[in-house]
C-alpha cells in the first residue's frame, strides 16, 4: 500500500537554522581579504567554474583541514565536515570506511557503492559502482572535492555524489618531507614525501607506511602505499600527467561486527567465530594513469585519460569460507572543452566526452579450516563489467542590455550503457551462474543560476539518475528459499529523481554561508533479499524518498580566530510496502545506516594567523576544538530495537606548533578524540544476518606526530 505523503517535518527547522546563520553572518565585522573559497575552480559537474558560482552543493577540503582531521589515515576523517555525508569510521580495515552522501551508500557492507571516487582524473571506481576508499593517499593529497545534487548524476552509475582527491602541485624548489605519527593501540604511521620541480618537469612522489594492533580482537593491520604524480610539459600548451598508485595491505584482520548484547558486555570482542576462523583480508592493488591536456586555443581544450591496474584480494570468512579475486581493469575517455564568446545575449561554456571503462576478474572460493584454504574449489567464475558513455554540458551566461550577468543556465545529458556478465566455470557445485544483464540510461540535468549580488547567488536544479547492482550483489539470487551463486538477471538498476534549490552567500569578506534544499525519490531501490553464511541476496524495493536540508557556515572572527559549522538534516524512508525475504517492511520505515540530523562545529585558533596569500606558511601555536554528533539511526530495514544506533556526540582536541630555521621547517602536534570518552557505535552492517550490527567506536584516544620539511 502506498503511504500518504507527509512534507518532511525537517523543512521548517532547516529554515529556520538558515536564517540564524544569516543573521550571524550580518552581525560580523568585515575584518579580512576575499576569502580564496569564492575564487577557486571546482569541477561543478564535467565544467570548472568558481567554487561560489557553481550551481550545486559543492565542498572544498584544503590541505591544511585534511592534515588537522587525524592520521591522515581514513577517508572518513576529513569528510565528517562535509554536510550531506555521513563518514562512518568501522575501525575495521578489513572492510574499508562506510561512506554515505545523502543516503547513497549507507548499504555498503564493505568499500563504496552509490558514490563515484576520482582520484586525480582518474577513476576509482569500478564500471558496475564498487569503489575502495583506503586506496587514496591522503599524505600527499591537496584538496579534496565533494559534489552532490544534479550535477553529479552527470558523471553516470552509482553517482549519488562524487568524491575527487587532487595531489598537491610540485613546487620549485625541490623538497624533503617525514612525518611520523603514533598513536592509541599501537598506531604508527611513517610517511617521507619528495616533491620538485626542474626545467618543465615535475614530481611529487609519496610512500607511506601504516599499521595498528586494533582497538579489538582480531582488529590488527599493516599497510605500505607509493602515491606518485609527475607532471611535464611536452610544449607551451600541451601538459602530460602520469599517475602511479600502489596499494599492499598484507593483512587487515577483520573482527566482524557485534550484536547488540556482545556490544554491551565487551565492545572490544570479536564478533562470533572471527578468533576460531582467523577472519581477515589481504589486499594489492598497482594503478597507473595518464592524462595529456591539450589547449588548442584560448576557446578550445581537448583531454584524454588512460588508465589500467589489477588488484588482488583473499578474505577469510567467520562461515568458515574462503574467498579470492584477481582483478584487472582498465579505461579511457576524452573531452573537448569550449568556450562561445560571442553567443547570443552573453557566453556558452560547453563540453563534451565519452568514458569506457572496463573490469574482469576471476572470483574463487571455498572451505577454510582454521582460517586457512581447505579442499577443491567450490566458486570459480570470471565476472566482467564494462560501461560505454557519452556525455555533455553547456553553461550559458547569459548578459541583459546594461550587460550585467544576472543568470546562468546550465543543461547536462549523459548516456551510460553498463554491461555485467558472469562465467561460471564448476555449474554443478551450485548452480549454472552463468549470466549477464544490460542496463541503460539517459539521464539529463537542468539548472538555473541568479546572481541576485555580487556576495549572493541563489540556484536550482534537476537531474535524473541510476545505480546498477554491483557485480556482488548480483552474485546470489533466492532460489527455493535458498540463496545459491546464480548470476541475479533479475535484479534491476535503481533510477532517481534530484531536485534541489540553494543560497550562497558571503554577507561580508569574513563569512561564507551555504544553504541547500533537496528531495530525491528512487524507484526500485536495491535492498536485502536475504543473508546467511556469508552470501547475500538482493532485490528491488518499489519506492524510497530523501528530503533535507544543509547548511555550512564559515566565519572568521579575527586574524586568530575562525569557525565552521556543518548541518545536515536528512529524512530517508521507504516509500512503499515490500517484503525483505518473508518479513514485511511498512512504507514509511527509515533507510538503515542513515542518520536523520548529524553536526559539525569547530572553532580554531592560530597564534600569528591561519595561511593565506599574505601569510602562506605561518609560524607558532595553533589550536582546533571539533564536536562532530549524529541523531540515531537504524541497521536493518524493519527499525527494531536491538538494531537501533543511539545518537550522541564526541569532542576531538588538536594542538600544533610549526617552527622554522632558516628554509628548514618543522611541526609538532597532538591531539585527543573522544575527548569525554562516549561509547560509541562507529558504524553499521545493515541487515546483517546474525544481527551482528555494530562496529564499535573507540573510546577516548590520542594521537601525535612530527613533520620536517628540509629543502634540497
């Protein structure tokens, strides 16, 4: 039965929220220069324009904030100040962080789904929407970029948003940098940097070092990575990029998640049968990737991107299973980007381009005894996936009489066709999963801009999308009450809807205010058949509905004082009846792993001032306090109450000092989370089948490192 339709209870409150900031942002004194966050360029959809004239929610996280969230050793770190996405740390490296952005994602029971990952123009995220977080170097990376609405639809599957890492630019004088970081429970992180320049060469070229002895049981895990990117140019307009990204984590033991009866006597158990079946997961992924710009005119630029990798992955299971898969996967694409300056009533910025991506991998596996391979196989498949896209933007600015650029109209269209196929080489352990399935979109985007001022832009837009199963989620199909390996043809593609409507403004140099406004509805959702024994099986549900509302605010008070807030409120529910197996979901249960309010505040202060053109490497005592909290949330789709996530939040302390001696610098710093030492729920394993939810948080931890920067 469908539900009645309720206007989100958040909208009001939002509003609300909205104009308290605003009123803030009135009350402060203009007391700096333009602040960089309006001049910058940002990828807003497949164009670059100013970060404040982008018709879209669009986030910047500079070096320096990546730096101050932690290790530099998870994902989730820097994204927890990003309004819209939830960055769930599992403290479990076997598994990867759990990243949602406006409820994409929040399924996840290992790496990234519903979300594109784009490291250095290079994508990240295999053809079928499977994406691994703990690849990107977060120790050499200079921004990270975090786009949602619309516009993000225009980068195909699974793009309920999309993250991109930039590594930083080689500077002119070559440079050594080694940090060193320890840690609670056995962290340490070694890091050494080398970065230069000569003639029309240059280099940054990171290798880093990690490993933990774990909060929990059976949590411990090392892992080595290189992050190289040289840059060259061949002529005046002509630049080559090489990309080289090693990966080698030899082992992440995987303490599993708990119930909620293990995580009130001992959150730092091991889940059931993790000790006796010695669960845990290997990993090697090499990538390298080459992008060659080339500007043929001031009005016209061309880019090719090539990219080819392999990865290597054998995970020990608590079923007492094995399972391996040896990847390799490759892609190219090309856009050509143009300008029309004498276009009528103002300018046309436009773009077109095409992406094929491809990825096989042979997928095998069987019993363990004692957490080691034991007997013939059981599993040996070939699972391909493959996209071919095509895709287009214009930008128009257009110009009234007085010839004032009061709007901008932007239009996007993208078509994406994906192929997933399944070769099952034993069909008569299991099942013939021999199979495939194609799926095809075309998905437009609409969007207007008024520039109501030159401190204030107001904008809206509309977009369609879709996300594919992953090749995993099409692994198993229910088959007389029975999950068994045959390729799931049935299960389709979700296809959504975006609408969204936001203000930016900068009432004053000082202040940067972002509010948005958002209502996604989805049909055929991807959801939980059933799981058991490690297997799970998936089907579509009818109908889901996202509404909510985000609001960053930025002020600095002084030269040394400066704070951010971060709120996102999000209502993510089930639109219509289904049945997960033969357990009736209502319509109008919440979407499991989503969070419906969650906060970020920090206040930061900076003895001789914070970076900036003036002053781009300041000296002294700095100093940060963040409160990061999220209401409660959910782990199954039925909402019971042992799968309930309390809300709360917890307080992290950072304290730094940089000093220099003459070209030679150095850092120290320290910091403390969970500085009250809340119990914690870290993050979820949704409809996991023993009810083995949660992954605990840690309790109150400390952190501290050194860095020198030594000139060559």
């Amino acid at each position: 039965m469908k539900r009645q339709h309720i206007p989100c209870r958040l909208l009001p409150l939002s509003w609300s929220l909205v104009s308290l900031g605003l009123l803030g942002g009135v009350a402060t004194a203009q007391a700096q220069d333009a602040t960089t966050a309006t001049e910058m360029l940002v990828q807003s959809g497949r164009l670059a324009q100013k970060q404040f004239d982008a018709p879209a929610s669009l986030r910047v996280i500079d070096g320096e904030a990546i730096r101050n969230a932690g290790a530099q050793v998870n994902l989730s770190e820097a994204l927890a100040q990003t309004p819209g996405v939830v960055a769930l740390n599992r403290n479990n490296y076997a598994q990867d962080v759990q990243i949602s952005i406006r409820g994409f994602g929040s399924r996840a029971a290992f790496g990234l789904r519903g979300i594109r990952l784009i490291t250095d123009g290079i994508p990240a995220t295999t053809p079928d929407g499977q994406g691994q977080a703990s690849t990107v170097s977060l120790t050499s990376a200079e921004r990270i970029e975090v786009l949602t609405g619309p516009l993000a639809q225009l980068y195909g599957n699974s793009a309920g948003g999309v993250i991109q890492t930039f590594t930083r630019e080689a500077g002119a004088q070559p440079q050594i940098d080694a940090s060193t970081t320890f840690g609670s429970y056995g962290l340490r992180r070694h890091d050494v940097q080398f970065s230069g320049r000569t003639g029309n060469v240059g280099i940054v070229a990171d290798y880093s070092v990690f490993d933990i002895e774990g909060y929990r049981q059976n949590s411990a895990a090392q892992r080595k990575q290189f992050n190289g990117v040289l840059t060259t140019h061949l002529q005046e307009d002509t630049q080559l990029k090489l990309v080289a990204n090693l990966f080698d984590m030899p082992e992440a033991q995987d303490p599993l998640g708990l119930t909620a009866a293990q995580l009130q006597a001992d959150p730092r158990q091991a889940g059931t049968n993790a000790l006796a079946q010695r669960t845990r997961k290997a990993v090697k992924q090499d990538q390298l990737g080459v992008v060659l710009d080339h500007r043929f005119n001031s009005d016209l630029h061309m880019q090719w991107r090539a990219y080819t990798g392999s990865r290597e992955n054998l995970q020990y299971q608590a079923s007492g299973t094995w399972v391996g898969l040896q990847r390799d996967f490759q892609g190219a694409g090309a856009q050509l980007k143009g300008k029309v300056r004498d276009f009528p009533n103002g300018a046309l910025d436009w773009v077109v381009g095409a992406d094929l991506d491809r990825s096989s991998e042979r997928r095998q596996g069987g019993a363990a005894v004692d957490g080691e391979k034991s007997g013939d196989l059981t599993r040996n498949e070939l699972n391909q996936a493959a996209n071919t896209d095509v895709y287009g933007q214009a930008n128009w600015r257009w110009t009234d009489a007085q010839g004032r650029n009061p709007y901008t109209f932007t239009a996007g269209l993208r078509r994406s066709q994906v192929k997933l196929e399944n070769a099952d080489d034993l069909p008569l352990v299991d099942g013939n999963g021999t199979g495939s399935v194609r799926y095809s979109a075309t998905n437009p985007v609409l969007g207007i801009t008024w520039h109501a001022l030159d401190t204030l832009n107001v904008y809206a837009n509309w977009g369609k999308g879709f996300e594919t199963p992953t090749l995993a989620e099409a692994s198993y199909t229910l088959d007389n009450n029975s999950i068994k390996g045959l390729f799931n043809t049935g299960l389709l593609a979700s296809r959504s809807q975006h609408t969204e409507a936001g203000v930016k403004w900068t009432p004053s140099p000082a202040t940067r205010i972002d509010a948005a406004l958002f209502r996604i509805t989805t049909e055929n959702e991807i959801v939980t058949l059933r799981s058991a024994l490690g297997k799970t099986a998936f089907k579509n549900a009818a109908k889901t509905l996202r509404e909510g509302a985000e609001l960053s605010w930025q002020n600095e008070w002084a030269s040394q004082w400066r704070s951010q807030l971060s709120l996102a409120l999000l209502q993510a529910q089930y639109d219509e009846d289904f049945t997960s197996g033969s357990t009736p979901i209502a319509a109008g249960k919440r979407m499991p792993g989503i969070p419906e309010k969650q906060l970020y505040a920090s206040l930061q202060w900076a003895q001789q001032g914070f970076a900036s053109k003036a002053n781009p490497r300041p000296v002294g005592w700095s100093a940060s306090t963040d409160w990061v909290a999220r209401s409660a949330f959910w782990a199954n789709d039925l909402n019971d109450a042992d799968a309930r996530v309390a809300g709360g939040g917890q307080l992290n302390l950072r304290v730094r000092h940089r000093s220099a001696w003459g070209a030679v610098r150095a850092e120290v710093w320290a910091g403390v989370d969970n500085l009250m030492d809340k119990s914690t729920v870290g993050s979820v394993i949704v409809n996991q089948a023993s009810k083995q939810y949660f992954e605990p948080g840690l309790p109150r931890n400390w952190m501290t490192g050194i860095k020198v920067s030594v000139p060559l």
